[in-house]
C-alpha cells in the first residue's frame, strides 16, 4: 500500500520543481513567524499584529506549495540560485574561494597552481577527491598540497618552498 502511494507520488513529482534550498530557506522563515505568532497570542492583546503574521504566514505557505509544485523548473532555479547569492554574500566567514590566492592568512600563495600540483588557499578541502588525492600541510611554508592517495611512506617536495614533506597513507 505504501509503496504503491510513493510510486504514484513520485509519477506526480516527475517534472516539478520539489524541494531546493530556498525552499528550505522559506520553512525557516514560516518557523519563525509561527513561533511570533504564538509568542504575540500568548503574551499580548495585538489582534492587529497576530493578524498581519498570521496573514504573512498564509502567503508564504502559498509561495512555498507554488514553488514546490510548479512545473516552471528554469525560473524556480533562477530564484534559487538568487536566493543561494544572497545567503552565501550574508553569511559566507571566507570571501577567497579555491585557488583565490592573495590576502594574509591563505593557506596558499599566487594563483594556487604551482608545477601542475594544486595548492588550495583555503583551509576547506573538497570531499569529493578524498577517495583519490591525500590533503598535506607543509610545515615550512603551510601551503596545503594535493597528492595522490598510494600506500606507505613517501616523500612529496612543496612547490612553493621546495621543501620535503613526508606523507603517510595506510591505503
């Protein structure tokens, strides 16, 4: 019985937009506003504002099913990729992204790209090359050197400082 509702329900999702990080975004925002409208019902006598979140609630709520079930997939992911802009200008900690060089305190120096090893100027590192590539620090210079992933004990040399790093790999 259940599994026959969620192949029907995924035959009714095919093609709709479902549900993306402004959605996500936009639940937030509801929790809020329930969360204040409760707070104003419970602590206060403001009809007025209780009705105004109240009414704000029931647009978002709208917005939300709209977007969740709208079939124009190309404007919700322009709406998306807005939204992600947005969230990532306000909250992002590192403005440098990979290979962004420049400024004190990278961990890597000028363009990031020295002698075909990428040194990464920031102190994320991909997760989706840790199967392949092992992430070392020089400890001369601290640049994060990308190397590829061989069991044992090896020697790499820094591109930046010339410098001998040992790395250890168990597999």
């Amino acid at each position: 019985m259940f599994r026959r509702f969620m192949v029907s329900f995924s035959r009714f999702m095919y093609g709709r937009n479902g549900i993306d990080r402004m959605f996500s975004g936009l639940c937030i925002v509801y929790l809020v506003l329930w969360l204040c409208e409760g707070l104003i019902g419970i602590l206060t006598d403001w009809y007025t504002a209780y009705f105004v979140i109240r009414l704000l609630m029931l647009g978002l709520f709208g917005y939300m099913i709209f977007r969740f079930l709208s079939r124009n997939v190309d404007a919700r992911r322009r709406e998306n990729e807005w939204y992600c802009n947005l969230v990532d200008r306000l909250f992002r900690k590192n403005r440098g992204g990979y290979g962004q060089g420049g400024g004190y305190g990278n961990y890597g120096q000028g363009d990031g790209n020295f002698g075909g090893k990428k040194v990464y100027s920031t102190p994320e590192k991909p997760t989706r090359d840790r199967k392949n590539y092992k992430y070392v620090k020089c400890k001369s210079c601290g640049a994060t050197l990308r190397l590829k992933r061989r069991k044992g004990t090896h020697t790499a040399t820094c591109p930046c400082c010339k410098a001998n790093v040992r790395v250890r790999s168990f597999f």
